[in-house]
C-alpha cells in the first residue's frame, strides 16, 4: 500500500467519522474548544493570529476568531491564490464585510477589501488537518497548502491545531515536507505535541 493510499483511507475514514456527529456535539465540542485555545499563552501572547473559517463538519472556528478581534489582536486569514497555488494571507479587520465563500467554498477574504499582510507579523497560527498524531503530526487534506506557506516563513510561530479527540490517532503517514504543531486542542484534552517529541 503506497502512502498516498493510506493517507487517503485515513482521510475518508475520519471525515466520516467527523460528519456522523450531531450538530448539538459539534457545537459543543467546538465551544469547548474554542475556550482552551483561547487560553493558551501561545494565544495570549500573540499579537496577529493566522486564523481559519471552518467549512463542512470541522470545528466551527467562528467564535474562536471573533475572540481573536475581541482581544485587539490582528486576525489574519488565508487565501486560496489559484494563480500560484499558494495561501495569501490578508488582514481581516470585519468578519461581515471582508469575508466570502471561495475556493472549495470556504470563507476567504476579499482581496479588494483587505490589506496583504506580511507574513513575518504572524506569532500564531490555527492549522486546519483531517487527521493528528499526539506528536503533532498532521494528515491535512492534500492540497500542501500550508505546507507551503510554513516553508515561506522565515520565522517559526507557534503552531496549533483544534480538533474533536475522534480526530486524533496513533499513526500518521508522514513524509520529509510535513511539518509538526506544537500544540494540539481537543474537547477533552490539550496536548502538548513539544513535550511528547522531546520525551519520545
């Protein structure tokens, strides 16, 4: 079974695991959540958040990144640039005005609306995957890309994952471009992947 295989029998078995929750236990799950993300130092620390809008049956993220503007902090968001397949990240100042459903119809900003942000200001980032390892390995959903930007910074913000636990499991196939989060949130948990690396 070659990688990519197995990778995508991962994939289909925890997005079907994700969307045979009910909406009541996503909502809830994903408020418990939110609550521990935003009390982490890592977030408490930061000044910009590279945040994520959810679409399908992820973590709802909508509360967790009204409370990033809440707090004063610089939101910023990712854009699907289809010219260079990459992630443009934008500075997202007002959720009812500067953002729309785009590529896969996932809320993006409106480039024409929003400044471009320099990536060297992000302190945080909330990384979106299918799939984790206690390690903080991560199964995302293919594309690479944020593999790609996290290989264009030229600094290393802290990187964390919110996910409901059924997400998380023992192995992820990982290969030598995958990058680890330090931090992962769950509904019951948060893991600290750093800690677990060193130990191993």
């Amino acid at each position: 079974m070659t990688m990519q295989t197995m990778k995508q029998g991962l994939r289909q078995r925890i997005i079907a695991g994700r969307e045979a929750l009910s909406l009541q236990d996503r909502k809830r799950y994903s408020t418990e959540i939110t609550r521990k993300f935003t009390k982490l130092p890592d977030f408490v620390r930061a000044r910009s958040v590279l945040g994520l809008m959810s679409f399908g049956a992820e973590f709802e993220s909508d509360d967790c990144v009204r409370q990033v503007l809440a707090d004063g902090k610089q939101l910023l968001l990712p854009y699907v640039n289809r010219t260079t397949r990459q992630l443009d990240v934008y500075r997202v100042d007002d959720l009812e005005t500067q953002i729309r459903p785009g590529s896969y119809g996932i809320r993006e900003p409106i480039p024409a609306h929003c400044a471009l942000a320099d990536l060297d200001e992000i302190d945080l980032i909330l990384l979106p995957g299918v799939a984790f390892g206690r390690d903080g390995s991560r199964l995302g959903y293919g594309g690479g890309f944020y593999d790609k930007l996290l290989a264009r910074l030229k600094h290393r913000p802290a990187l964390v994952a919110a996910a409901f636990s059924l997400q998380v499991v023992e192995n992820i196939p990982q290969e030598p471009t995958d990058r680890k989060v330090d931090c992962l949130v769950t509904e019951n948990e948060i893991i600290d992947c750093v800690a677990l690396r060193a130990g191993a």
